[in-house]
C-alpha cells in the first residue's frame, strides 16, 4: 500500500523534469549532452511534456536544453550536495521554478503523482539499480509514458547485469537504444484499460452525460491544478486519448478573460500541460457539436463553416478536411459512430459576433451575454441537410433534406437511428444505415409542450446553446433551458409518452441504468424517475445548481452543490457526498475520461472555491494517514548552529498572522497606503 511520504508532490502548476550537475566546461562534452537529451525525447516521439531526469552526471546541459525547448524538467538528485550548485547554476540562467526545477529526493518512492511523468529519465543506471524501483517508475508514468534508463557515456546499460535487472523489475525485455556516446533501455507503459472518452460534446451522439470510465472509483487525489484560471464563454470540452479539448467561445467580461476568446486549447490529459492551442474565428459558436476527440483524430467543423477539418491531437498539425461535393452551406453539427461522420448542414450562414464587455465588476451578469441568447430563437445551429460520410471509403453515404429546419441542439443519435428535431418542422427518426426517414410527428401538441416557454422558473436562465435532446432505448428526453416541460416521447414512433413541468430554468436529464435523473423536485431536488411513465421513483436528496451539468460514471452521479462546490453521489453505497475544493464548470460539469474527472475551468467570475483547470485521481490504495518517521527532511544547513532572534509582537510568524487567523497585523503604517 502507498503511504503519504516527506516528499513534494509536484503539479502542472509548480511542473516537473529534469536532473543535472554543474555544466561541463568543454564544449564538445555539452554538445553532446544537449544532443544525446534531445535524441531521448525523440525517442520517446515527444515536442513538448513532462520530463524527470534522475541521477546526477552528465545533469546540467541535458536539462537546461530540454527546459528552454518547450519541455518542463523536473531534476531529482539523491544526494543533497550536488543540489545546490546546480539551483544555484538555474537560477543564473533564468528558467529556474519556469520550466525547470532541482530538487534532492529518494527514488523509492518517486516525489510525483501517479500517471502523470511523459519521460523518465535514469542517468547513471549502473549505480542507480539498487535504490530505483520498477514497481514507481511505472506508477508515475502515463499510461503510453516513456522510461529511458541507461548512462550517457558508456555501453555498460546493454551489459547482462543490466539487461537482467530491467527485465526482473519490468517484466518485459528492454528494447535497445544507442545514442553517439551512451547506451540506453527503453520502457513503455501500456495504456490504461477501462476507461471512457468524452468524444462530444455530450459524451457520445446520444447526447446521454454518463461516462463508462471504470477508472474513476472513489475516493479522490489531485491529479493536477493549474491555469487557465479564468476562461472565455461558452466553453466546452471533450476528451480522448489521454488528452483533453477545451474550446472557449465569443464573450469576455472582463480583460483577464479576453486572451482566451475563440480558442481551442489541447492538453495533456495527465498532467495538464498544453500541447497546441488554435485560434477560431469570431464569433465561432463553440457551444455545439462541433468538435469530435478521437484517439487519432480531432475533428472539428471547419472555421470557415464549409466542411470538417481533421486536425492531429497531439501536435494540431492538420491532417486533412471532409467537404461533400455540392453542397455550399454552413455545417452546424457534427457526429461520429463506427466510422461514418454524419453532420447537419444549414443554407444560412449564423451570425458572427464576438462580445467584449471589460467590466468594472468584480462578477458578470447575464445581462451581458451576446444578442444572439435573447433572442426568441437562437441564431445558430439550424440547417436543413441532414448527411453521413463513411470515412474508410471517403464517400456520401446518404443524405436527407427538408424544407424546414432542423435545430442541431435537438439531434441525437441511437438504436440504429438518427432523431432530430425543428420547432417548425416535427420530430423525425432516419435509419442509420440508408438515411430513409422510420417516422415523423408533427403533433401540435407534442411541439407546444416542447417549446413552451418557462413561467415561475427559478436559478439562472443558463445558456440557450445547450442540447435539449437525450436518446434512450426507452425514451427520447426534451428539456429546453428556459422552457416550461420535461417531455418524454417514443423512440419507436415519436409519440408522447409523459411530460412533467420544471421548476428551475436548466435541469438537464441523465439516463443511468434503466432510470432518469433530472432536477424537478421541490426546490429542483433530483429525482428518479420510471423513464416510460415519468413516476417519480426516488427523491434523491440533493439538487442541482446553476448550469453546470448533472453528469455521471459508474460509481457517481456529480453536480454543482447547493450553496457551493460540487455534490459526489455514491451510487454504490447511495449516499450524498459533497467536495468543497471544486466547483464544476457551466455546462461541461464533471467530465469523467481518461480514466480521470475533469473540473474546470471556470468561465464564471465566482471565486468561491479553487479556481483554474483540475483533475482528479482515484486514490486506489493510498494511505491518507501520515506517518511520523521520515517527516523531516533536513537542508546542508541543519546541523548549523545559529543564534535565536528575539521575538516581537509584530512578527508574522504565522498563517494569516496569528493562531486566531485574523489577518491583521498591529504594525501601523507611517503615511497611510496608496490603493
């Protein structure tokens, strides 16, 4: 069982890699280092990342060449002599707590948290056999991580006693690397099984919030903290292959915000570094299904709306674009199953704005949102061709029109059927395969109760992008943000089934294990509902605030608490839990992928918990309890004799001053403070 050791544990705000001494003074030597440390990050197929460098010599040149080359190096020397020559050495270059940390540390355990290194690696193999343990380098590894092991100077790494020791502790034959002068044994960690992708927007096309992530048991660790702390809106994020994408919209309220409009950032889902980040036109609405995360692929709509572009995930080079010959409109959804891409396609190009408000509050208010929310029907996202493009053979599979519009808020796709709805038009269902439309209602009835608006509604209006249409086998879910009704059709021939009035603006429905989850009981408490007749079923005991999404795993349900963080529903032992360090974010909620959950970051001003872009581990075994022994971890200065200052009463020797944590001081201030 892993216990809490004397050592930091470093995050992607501090981040982490690389080890060294002081520079070699011959010129050749640190040509060589540089190049031998850059050859290894190949090696690993890595442009940028989280590096630990273990062990001391050749250290000095390896990690300041990796430091300024868009990699973060966290250097990890067992001996605590070498340490401060080589801070001292950093910090004269200027990268020094940037990009590049020194520290002393044991290598059993390894000071990081687990699955979050992108390279390891051990200098000086030969004398570092004894104290490193497999069993740890494995854990701080991502999954698809890299461990390079060997020496930079000699063969002795391909030596039997090396080979031997690498295959025991790995229990896998090393694979060979040979650089101009050293020799190396290489390492991958395999990728993590059971966990889920956060491919759309609403996890998958049927629009239904609930990842399959096995990995996400509890209880909680932080995996990673860090920036952005506060983010352009709307924003939504998806997630795949170990990364996560965040798009940020067109509203900045204040100028701390404004760097982020119209972005699409990309990181790694590990460690939160950034891998790539590109800039969207203006006024290119992000709140929609316009991005797909794949393990290969990142596909998005194109920005200048004519098809869908194919980007590389990690390196968000372009690989490619889908356009379908004839058709000159404006794609406005997109979807991907089994290697066919269907999208939906409007003649009418939505309006481009981008709003700045620069506000002198210290919050935002929802009156200065963009003019397309208040609007009776919002501007973006209708079209009239519904398409699907089978990706292996590069070919329209089928295409469906209509005169009326389809709004692609309301498109989900399920049971071999893609369902779509327009307000002027009815609700459809197309065969998946041929595109031939199964059904078709046009019930006045069935549309008024869909799109009647809310009266008597509490918490915030939200945002009018969001989706409104969740598929299960049992039933198709319409709630519209602002709207009166929760209304439950039939999937098999588009008839009502039930319909259940609100009382807060934005629940949003969830269908976990043959039951739904919404928010309409009293004061918006979530119920349980039978999905088939809209009998409530459970009260479940807490309710859902604001507009961060109810959203779920196979352990938890999660939402934003009421009065702050977030509510931690134990499905398995059917308690309400509450985590008060993290608040989830407007519309993404808590997103479980990667084998991880996502928080953040916040595109609301409300400083009311931890702010930034977070992640959260399963602690599997870990023990919380510290131990006494090895607590203190003793400087070259300790055993320094030193002669005790006087103490006065205006020291602040404390946290927040004194052991009543008032924050005040008794100092007086000759002249008053200029605020």
């Amino acid at each position: 069982m892993r216990s809490f050791q004397p050592v930091t544990i470093l995050f992607q705000s501090f981040i982490l890699a690389s080890l060294f001494t002081l520079a070699p003074s011959n010129p050749s030597i640190a040509g060589d280092i540089e190049d031998t440390a850059f050859n290894l990050v190949e090696e690993a197929e890595l442009w940028t990342g989280l590096v630990s460098i273990v062990g001391s010599e050749p250290g000095g040149q390896m990690g300041l060449a990796l430091a300024n080359d868009d990699f973060v190096v966290h250097v990890l020397e067992p001996n605590p002599e070498l340490v401060d020559p080589v801070q001292e050495l950093v910090d004269r270059d200027g990268v020094y707590g940037k990009s590049l940390v020194v520290e002393a540390g044991g290598l059993n355990p390894l000071p990081y948290v687990g699955n979050s290194i992108d390279l390891l690696v051990c200098l000086n193999l030969t004398q570092r056999m004894e104290e490193l343990s497999g069993k740890e380098v494995i854990r701080v590894l991502r999954p698809g991580g890299i461990a390079i092991l060997g020496e930079a100077t000699s063969e002795e790494a391909f030596s039997p006693a090396c080979m031997d020791w690498f295959s025991k502790v790995f229990g896998a034959d090393p694979q060979k690397v040979k650089t101009k002068s050293g020799a190396w044994l290489k390492f991958q960690k395999p990728e993590m099984e059971g966990t889920d992708d956060w491919s759309h927007w609403e996890h998958t096309p049927d629009n239904n919030p609930l990842s399959a992530d096995q990995n996400t048991e509890p209880p909680f660790m932080t995996q990673f903290l860090g920036a952005p702390y506060y983010i352009a809106m709307p924003a939504i994020t998806t997630a795949a292959g170990g990364r996560t994408f965040l798009a940020m919209g067109h509203i900045a309220h204040h100028e701390r915000e404004e760097e982020w409009l119209n972005t699409l950032v990309a990181r790694n889902g590990y460690n939160g570094l950034e891998l790539w980040r590109r800039k969207l036109p203006d006024g290119y609405m992000v709140h929609r299904s316009a991005f797909i995360a794949t393990d290969d692929i990142f596909y998005m709509i194109d920005p200048n709306g004519s098809g869908v572009l194919m980007l590389d995930p990690e390196s968000g080079d372009e690989l490619g674009r889908v356009r379908i010959r004839g058709e000159r409109g404006e794609w406005k959804w997109i979807a991907l199953q089994d290697g066919v891409l269907y999208g939906l396609i409007g003649g009418e190009k939505d309006p481009s704005e981008t709003t700045i408000v620069r506000s002198n509050q210290s919050h935002w208010s929802w009156d200065e949102l963009s003019r397309g929310y208040y609007e009776k029907r919002v501007p973006w996202g209708f079209g009239e061709t519904l398409v699907a493009y089978d990706l292996n053979g590069n070919d329209v599979k089928w295409k469906y029109e209509t005169d009326n519009q389809i709004d692609s808020r309301a498109i989900a796709i399920g049971g071999g059927k893609v369902f779509y709805y327009g307000p002027d038009l009815h609700i459809g269902a197309l065969d998946i395969n041929s595109g031939l439309k199964l059904w078709s209602n046009n019930d006045s009835e069935i549309i008024n109760l869909i799109e009647e608006p809310g009266r008597g509604l509490t918490s915030t209006p939200g945002f009018k992008s969001a989706c409104y249409l969740v598929y299960s086998p049992k039933a198709l879910f319409f709630q519209g943000q602002t709207r009166m009704n929760v209304v439950a059709v039939s999937p098999q021939d588009g008839s009502l089934m039930w319909r259940r009035k609100k009382v807060t603006n934005n629940p949003n429905t969830l269908y976990v294990n043959g039951d739904l989850f919404v928010g309409i009981g009293e004061e918006g408490e979530t119920l349980k509902l039978n999905p088939e007749t809209g009998d409530t079923l459970k009260e479940m005991g807490f309710g859902k605030r604001s507009c961060a999404r109810l959203t779920g795993t196979p352990y938890q349900l999660f939402c934003r608490a009421e009065p702050e963080g977030s509510v931690f529903y134990d499905r398995i032992q059917d308690k309400v839990r509450y985590n008060g360090a993290f608040r989830p974010a407007c519309n993404d909620g808590v997103i479980g992928a990667n084998g991880l959950l996502y928080i953040g970051p916040w595109l609301c001003d409300c400083n009311l918990s931890l702010m930034g872009s977070a992640a959260l581990t399963s602690a599997g075994d870990f023990v919380f309890s510290v131990s006494p022994e090895g607590r203190l971890t003793k400087g070259n200065a300790y055993d320094r004799e030193i002669q005790a200052g006087q103490e006065d009463p205006s020291d602040w020797s404390q946290y927040r001053g004194n052991v009543k944590r008032t924050g005040t001081t008794p100092v007086w201030l000759r002249g008053g403070i200029d605020l």
